[in-house]
C-alpha cells in the first residue's frame, strides 16, 4: 500500500544510523526481517523487493522482478544485492551508502568464530552465479570517488575472499587487485585495491596465500615506494606491507628482494606525511620481530633512522607517534634477544648448541640509545590519563627491557641521570629519574646495585612528599620495583620513613601518608606494600618478621 511505497531502502537505512532509538530500532527491525526472510521465507522477498524497488534504475527492476525470477531458499541473496547495489550507487547520500556497507559486511562477518563460520558456509551455500554479481558489485565500487564507499567495499571483497581463496574459489581475485593497483592508473582504485590486499593477508591463513605471495608483495612495494606521488595510494601499500610481511618468508630467503623491502621500507620512514612513517616504523617492529636474523646487515641504517625519529620526537609534539614506533623497534629487539639469551642458557645446560645466537645488537646501541631514551622520558603530559600511551611511557618500558637484555652494563648509563635530575627544579625531570630507577631494578646483579641502593632508596621516599602528583604516583611505583627485586636492600630506617604511624614525633610514613592521597597514588601504595609482604613470604611461619612492629600501623591506614 501506500505505507509501503513511502519506505524505500534509503530512507530505512538512513533510519538505521539515527542517533534516536524510536527511529533506529524499528529500522533495525525491518532489516533484520528482511535478512531473515531472504534466507529463510522466499516468498517475503517478494514484499521486500516491493519495499526497496523503487530506489534502484529499470535495468536492476528488470533483471529482478520477482515475475522474472521465482527465488528459492539461498540461490539468491536479494538482500545482499540491494546492499552491494546500494554502496555502488555513486548518486546516492554518503550515509546511505555508509549504512548499506554496514549490512552487507554483517551479513559475512562476525566477530565470534561459530557465527563467522555459519556465516562463510552460508555464502558459500549461495549459487555461484548470484555470488558473482554480488562480488562484481562490490569490486566496481573499488573505483568509488567516494573514500568511505570504496573503503568498506575492501574490506567486503576481503571479507569474501577471505572465505573463498581457502576453498579455491575466486582464483582471479588477487591478480585483478594486483593489476588494480600496477597498471590502472586510477588512484582511488590503487588505494582501495591495496587495502582490500593487506585485509585479506591480515585475516586469512597463511597457506592460503603462499603460491601468490610474489604477486601480493608486487603490488605493495610498487604502491609504497618512494616515487608513488599519492601519498592515500603510498600509506595503504605500507599498511598492506605491515600485513602482508608474515607471507614473504620466502622472499626474506633472498638477498636482492630482501634489500629491496628494506630499501623500501626505510625510505617510507622518511615520507613527509606522518601516518605513512608512522606505517613503515610498524613494519620495521614487525620484521625485528619475524625475521630478527636477517637484520645484522641493516642495522646500522636502522640505528640511524630509528635513534634519528627518537630524537626528533623529543623535540616536536607532532612527531610522537612516530617516535613511539621507533622506541616499539628497540623495545622488540630487546624480546628478540632476551628469548634468545633464554635459549642460549637452556642449551648450555643441556650441553647442545643453541638454534639461534644473539647479535647483540642493544649491548652495541646502549651508548647512544639509553640517552634518548631517558630524554624521551622527560617528555610525559601535564595532565596526561592514566591508560594514555605516549612517547615518556614507551621509552621507560624500552628502558625496562634494556636492562633485563644487558642487565649490569645499562646501570652505568643510567645513575648519572638519576643523580643530576632527581631534585631537578622541573617535575618532569624528578619524575623521569625516579622512573628510571625503578625501570633498571629488574636485570643488573644486586652487587652492581648495591652502592647506589641505600641512597637511592631514601631518594625515592622523599619524593612521597613531592609537590607532584606525577612524582608521587611514580615514587610509590618505585618503591613497589624496590620490594620486588630489591627486598633485601630496604633497610630499617627505610621501613621506618615509609611505615611510622601518625603519632610518631617525626611524623607519619611516606606510604601512610600516600593511601590518603590521589587514587593513582594511593593504587601504587597499595601495591607496593603488597610487594613488600610478599618478600616476607618466606618469614610467614616464624614468629616474628619485618613487617611485625608495623602491622597495626598499616592495618589501620588501609582500614582508614
């Protein structure tokens, strides 16, 4: 009837993304029937094309009217050609399309694997000739003008090869997006061609993929390579790249190609526009981490790019990102060589040799290296939230991991910046060193430690008392590092600062006084005494331990 006519398919999906629940839900509704009834209820799919006939042009109505065409229980997925239809359609609103995009990627997603698998064996149950219009559809809007269009139309034809390729289906797939992207000239189409390329290589297994690896990483290396001038075109190719780097193996075996990734790869570090630095330092993480014994002849220029990115994001806000990626390379070497040294140390007990050997590369970096490092901590947010990532938190995490890897050789690099900053006038550089104190605990010996603990610990106590909230939270992590690895240097009158109770003539203990404070303090405090039962685990059933004089004096402040 007249009601019916009124509802086409623009206007139900428009309703979809309306922030108003009363017009949402019942648009949500009827998609979902509609969905239900293409699989299901074929003749509902007669009502349906009735509702959303008059959105498309005469040759769709043509092709479709259901006089035409009797459909039958999943050889047509009407629903899903009216979406497709609808994202192609280069007239229609952005949010139409948008909201056609959506539907179409539900009805072959999901995010739990049971569902995801329904939803492949059901697409793959579809005739062979209406999944070929779909997909023809979709790969048309490869070449949409419009960036979001063509964006969700990726990451459909990914999702469809995705459950196709493993089944040798779509066999052409891979070449028409590798020839997309080589030899279209059409750069909205090289762009989304290359990320519909990394979508699949990201999701799919990776045998798969291997008798086409050469073709995939053709078209990524000639989209991100320093003389592609659309910079859209370059960053999906280094996206892909990042993707794509588990199913070049192969490649990594041969020196020529190999330096030609790297080459590649390095000269995208240096690519005017962030994201696509951002992108190639991603890759750079992941080939240290993939292919860490192939890295001894690049190291040297990957020392200079990555400690260059470092210093330069010291030095400029905007270059954050970017120096967070560098810092996440130094970070994953550091994994690389401490399984390695674990590995090293299980086969000298075993009397074999080892599968693989360390380079050694951040013993070597260490001089250069822990500087930035440390500057790079004294880089942290006025106000910056609690589960924030950024370059000061990044850099203490590489820190951390240096001295677990080299263990005694980092301390020497690091106590003289302790001791010029730690009653530094700038919070930032109080805050940095007590930072790095509590970074290097984990990995030097206790004899290397040992001179710098007394001293050290008292520092660390004060700072409780810091007119900064940032030193305060930091200090009190600090002091937690120290109960955990460093137990047996904590001294009486250390327990003393930290525990006096309230009444005491020299006042109350740093830790008492730091439960009362901000809740991030006040968590770290928490924490720390904590780690500082723990090292009296030992002393539990003795009659008597550290702890004991003090018990009711901290049972009581946590209590308050």
């Amino acid at each position: 009837g007249t009601a019916t006519s009124a509802m086409d398919v623009s206007s139900i999906l428009t309703a979809t993304q309306s922030p108003d629940a009363a017009i949402r839900q019942p648009a949500e509704q009827q998609i979902e029937s509609a969905k239900a009834s293409n699989m299901v209820r074929p003749p509902i799919l007669f009502i349906l094309f009735a509702l959303f006939a008059s959105s498309f042009s005469p040759l769709f109505v043509a092709l479709f009217s259901p006089p035409r065409r009797r459909l039958n229980s999943l050889s047509q997925p009407l629903f899903m050609q009216l979406m497709a239809t609808e994202l192609a359609n280069e007239v229609q609103q952005q949010v139409v399309r948008q909201a056609a995009g959506i539907q179409l990627k539900n009805c072959i997603v999901a995010s739990g694997a049971e569902l995801a698998q329904q939803k492949a064996a059901m697409w793959l149950q579809t005739g062979t000739a209406e999944r070929g219009q779909i997909k023809q559809t979709i790969l048309g809007c490869l070449a949409s003008q419009q960036s979001t269009a063509r964006h969700t139309a990726a990451q459909v034809v990914a999702a469809i090869g995705v459950i196709e390729l493993p089944q040798n289906q779509w066999p052409d797939l891979i070449q028409g997006l590798v020839n997309n992207v080589t030899t279209s000239g059409n750069d909205p189409l090289r762009q989304s061609s290359l990320e519909a390329l990394g979508y699949i290589c990201e999701e799919i297994e990776t045998a798969a993929l291997e008798p086409q690896s050469n073709l995939i990483l053709t078209a990524v290396v000639h989209g991100m390579r320093k003389d592609e001038t659309n910079l859209d075109v370059r960053l999906a190719g280094t996206t892909a790249l990042l993707n794509a780097l588990d199913f070049v193996r192969a490649n990594f075996e041969t020196q020529n190609e190999r330096d030609y990734i790297m080459q590649t790869v390095c000269e995208a570090t240096q690519c005017e526009r962030k994201e696509v630095k951002v992108a190639a330092y991603e890759c750079i993480v992941q080939i240290a981490e993939l292919y860490y014994d192939k890295l001894p002849q690049y190291m040297d220029a990957l020392y200079q790019l990555t400690c260059g990115s470092i210093h330069k994001a010291t030095m400029e806000q905007e270059e954050d990102d970017v120096g967070q990626q560098a810092v996440e390379f130094w970070t994953t070497v550091c994994d690389e060589e401490l399984e390695i040294n674990e590995d090293m140390e299980e086969a000298r007990l075993a009397h074999t040799e080892p599968e693989r050997t360390s380079h050694r590369f951040v013993q070597q970096g260490l001089q250069s290296l822990v500087p930035l490092l440390l500057e790079a901590m004294c880089k942290q947010e006025e106000e910056a939230e609690d589960d924030a990532w950024n370059m000061a938190m990044a850099a203490s995490t590489c820190l951390a991991k240096i001295a677990q890897t080299v263990c005694d050789e980092v301390v020497a690099h690091v106590m003289p910046f302790i001791d010029k900053h730690i009653n530094s006038p700038d919070w930032r550089r109080r805050e940095a060193s007590t930072l790095a104190f509590g970074s290097i605990l984990e990995g030097p010996s206790a004899n290397i430690l040992q001179q710098y603990m007394p001293g050290a610990i008292e520092a660390v106590i004060r700072k409780m008392a810091d007119p900064s909230i940032a030193v305060k939270d930091t200090a009190a992590w600090t002091i937690g590092r120290i109960c955990e690895f460093r137990g047996d240097a904590i001294l009486p009158q250390h327990l003393q600062m930290m525990m006096r109770a309230p009444e005491d003539p020299q006042g109350e203990g740093a830790l008492l006084v730091g439960l009362k404070d901000y809740p991030r303090v006040a968590t770290n405090v928490c924490w720390a005494l904590h780690k500082l039962a723990d090292q009296l685990e030992d002393a539990r059933d003795a009659a008597t331990n550290g702890l004991s004089p003090l018990f009711v004096t901290i049972a009581r402040a946590l209590l308050d």
